[in-house]
C-alpha cells in the first residue's frame, strides 16, 4: 500500500459531536477556540465526593435501582468507590441468590420442561411469589407485564386448552370426506353418515346416477372410522 497515493486526500471523516461546529471553521483561531470550550465543558464536572474539588472525569454506577445513572469521581475517589462497590448491598443471601438464578434468564418467567404453566404446578409456583417479598423487582415502566398478567402475584392464568384428539391419516381424511372435523363424536358421525347418503343416493335423485362416486366416497370414510371404533 502506497501512504502517499494522492486517494488519501480525498477521504473524508465524518464529524463527531466533539469536533467544532461549521461557525468555527472560518479560521484556524476559531478551530482552536472551539476545542478550547470542548474542553471547558468537559471540566465543569467536579468530583461528588465529599470535599473534592477535582475535575469529575470518571463515571461510577449508582447501583442497584438507579442503573443508567453515575456519580462523577476523580481518578483516585473513583478508584476508591470501584473498590467497595457491592450491587447486592442490602439484599439478603435467598434474595441475591434468586436475583443471581433469574440473571441467567434475563429475569424472564421460565418453567422446568414437561411442566404445564397454565395449571400453576411445579416450578410455576415458586415463580409466582409477590413482588413485596423481594428485595429487586422487574423495571417495567410502560406496565406491558403487568397488563399481561406477569410480575407479581396477580399473575394470569391462562385457560388450559382442550386436548385435540390423535388421529391417523386415513381417519383425518374419512373425516374430511365426510365433512367432519375432528373433534366428531359418534353421534355426529352416525348423524352426517345418514345425511350424506340420503342426500346423494341415486333413489334420492330421481334416479340420477352422477353422485354414485361421491357416494362410494362416503361409504368408504364410514368404514374406516367405524373400522376406528369411532362410530
């Protein structure tokens, strides 16, 4: 690569929010004044600890409930602060530990496989301890959990849904044939049965032929689901 190929100099860099506003591009002076405020404003931060006066240049989390905020240190207070900052302060050992086991989930409701949540069994349950009883609770500042039903011990159970019935393929198509679905008891079977077969045999139709196969069709589906013990 050649460092002097006259392409560099037609590379341009993006301005960063630091870099001088165009009023102070006029001139060289103006581009030195501006980094000079830069720099003021930087500076105007002082130290939060007690009694330092210290350009505050160094950011130290407020911790627990107040994440996203910072207390602003000198180098040696911030180091100080680094040092015995502990995020579980005031929790207990059973509340860091649930803190720490909901951690490896992102604090999102799980369940232990072959559990059923909607009947509230299992795990479920002990995940469905009141928020008062905990000493960190879920950041839900626009209240989608709670209006869900999730975070707190009005959790919502959700209505179990009905068993669907296992069918094998050719007991799936007799249905279909039939015009049936699934869930058909044998009273619903033997009912269409009898509609169907009035409906398309030649004697209901004055003698016409033309839904013979159609009824061949329905003959057969009855067969196989009565083969099924379904009706």
């Amino acid at each position: 690569m050649d460092l002097n190929s006259p392409l560099f100099d037609s590379i341009r860099i993006k301005p960063t929010c630091d870099d001088p506003k165009d009023g102070s591009k006029a001139s060289p002076k103006g581009g030195r004044a501006g980094a000079k405020a830069s720099a003021s404003t930087t500076t105007e931060a002082t130290c939060e600890a007690p009694g330092c006066t210290g350009a505050g240049l160094y950011r130290a989390p407020k911790g627990r409930k107040q994440e996203g905020q910072y207390y602003r240190f000198c180098i040696d207070h911030v180091r100080a602060y680094n040092a015995a900052y502990n995020y579980f302060d005031g929790m207990n050992d059973a509340a860091v530990e649930a803190y720490q086991k909901d951690a490896m989930v992102g604090h999102r409701p799980t369940w232990s496989m072959g559990v059923n949540a909607a009947a509230g069994t299992g795990a479920d349950k002990k995940a469905d301890k009141p928020e008062a009883e905990r000493d960190w609770a879920y950041a839900d500042p626009l209240g989608i959990l709670r209006a869900n039903g999730l975070g707190g011990s009005g959790r919502r159970q959700a209505a179990p849904e009905p068993q669907r019935p296992r069918h094998t393929a050719a007991v799936t198509k007799a249905l279909d044939v039939m015009g049936l679905d699934e869930n058909a008891d044998t009273a619903a079977i033997k009912a269409q049965y009898k509609t169907l077969v009035k409906r398309f045999h030649p004697d209901a139709n004055g003698g016409d032929r033309s839904f013979e196969e159609r009824l061949r069709d329905i003959i057969r589906a009855h067969d196989v689901l009565r083969a099924a013990g379904m009706c």
